[in-house]
C-alpha cells in the first residue's frame, strides 16, 4: 500500500501484545504462598503485571524486596513463572488480525520489552510468533532497557527502519518515554495493564487504543491524525 503513515511498527510484549497477566500471576501467589502469605487477587495483580517483576515483588511483598533477600525472591519468582510461561497467556482480541494485515502490507514488526530473553524468546514461539517477528528486543539485548531509547533505536535498525517512520504501542509510562525518546510516534495501549494510579493523559502519547486493532487505522492512514 502506498499511503501507510509508518514504515515499521514495534510493539511491547507484557499488556500490548500478550496477555501474560495469567501466568504472572499464577507464579506471584504461588510464591506468596511458599513464603506463607495470602494469595492476592488477580484484579489487584494484572494492573502491575507491565512492571514485571519487580513491580510483583514490591505488590506482594511491600518493603521485602528492600530487603536482602530481594535477589532471592526475584530469582525464585522468576524460576516459578518460566514453569508456567505459556498455561494460561494468549495474545489480545485482535492482535492476530493486526499481524496478518500488517504482513500483508509488508510492513515489518517486531517486539520492544523489558521481559529478559530467556523469557521472552521461549514466549513467543510457544505463541508461534517468534519466526514471524522482523525483531525481538528482550530486556537484556542492548545495555539500556526502557525507558531508555536505546532498545528502540536497536529494533528500528534490525527492521531497516528509521525510528522516526516507526510506530511503538505500549501500555506503561516507559513504553511511551522510550518511544518518544527514539523520536517515534506512540500509542498508549488502553487495553492493557494500566493502574488505577497511572495518568496516561499526561504521558504525551500521539494517541491512545481502546482495542488492538485500532494500530491499523494509524498505521494505513484512515485514523485522522490529532495534534
């Protein structure tokens, strides 16, 4: 197509892309519960789930992760939810279509995340999506994670794309720093795991997305660009 607004789109994993919240959550209380604390609910757990483990830690534990044994809560966390990476995640309503009408546009995309890649790679091809990604950028892959730009700038040029005729989505404050930081446009995704203390209003985002699919209107043309 000949009147796309962007030449490569890069997506965040947790909240954006997957719905990882599931088995994030799963490894949390399973973890509260051998250290002998009450499981929490899932509707307080799935907001925090984008701050990753550390965010988890600090919801499950409070001062704990302060602590000295903040490395060994994390390390076990994270050994319990790479057993159970993929049970319960599945990609977002509508993030399918986005990918396959985005390769038939020949518009490459790939994946932004602060996830390290032994988590993430594994990830994605349980959800069949590793070879289908132009780039996979892990937490762990450049020096800097977001919302450092550099993640950004590294997927913009695995793509061959210059980052200002990129567009990311994300749904935390990092996602959308990172981006503008990079000099690419961003969308907030709505849909994802926004806090009830978060103020994505105030994140200077291009736009925000109630549903995944919305990334085509943006990306085609047909959305009427605000500001």
């Amino acid at each position: 197509m000949s009147n796309l607004s962007y030449d490569g789109v890069l997506l965040d994993l947790d909240g954006t892309l997957a719905d990882t919240a599931p088995d994030m959550g799963a490894a949390l209380n399973a973890l509260l519960s051998e250290e002998d604390h009450e499981p929490l609910p899932f509707s307080r757990i799935r907001p925090v789930v984008s701050h990753g483990a550390r965010g988890l830690l600090q919801l499950g534990f409070g001062e704990a992760v302060a602590t000295e044994r903040e490395a060994e809560l994390r390390g076990r966390f994270l050994s319990l939810y790479e057993s159970v990476l993929c049970n319960g995640t599945t990609l977002f309503p509508g993030v399918a279509e986005v990918l396959e009408r985005l390769e038939s546009w020949h518009v490459p995309w790939g994946v932004v995340t602060n996830k390290p890649a032994y988590l993430t790679e594994p990830l994605l091809e349980q959800l069949q999506l590793r070879q289908r990604a132009t780039c996979v950028v892990s937490g762990d892959t450049v020096a800097k994670a977001k919302p450092h730009p550099w993640p950004l700038y590294h997927a913009a040029a695995a793509m061959d794309r210059h980052p200002r005729h990129c567009l990311y989505v994300g749904d935390a404050e990092r996602d959308i720093m990172a981006g503008r930081a990079a000099g690419m446009d961003t969308l907030i995704a709505a849909y994802g795991y926004i806090a009830a203390n978060d103020r994505p209003e105030s994140w200077r985002a291009k736009g925000s997305i109630d549903h995944p699919t919305e990334i085509l209107f943006w990306v085609d043309g047909a959305f009427v660009h605000a500001g």
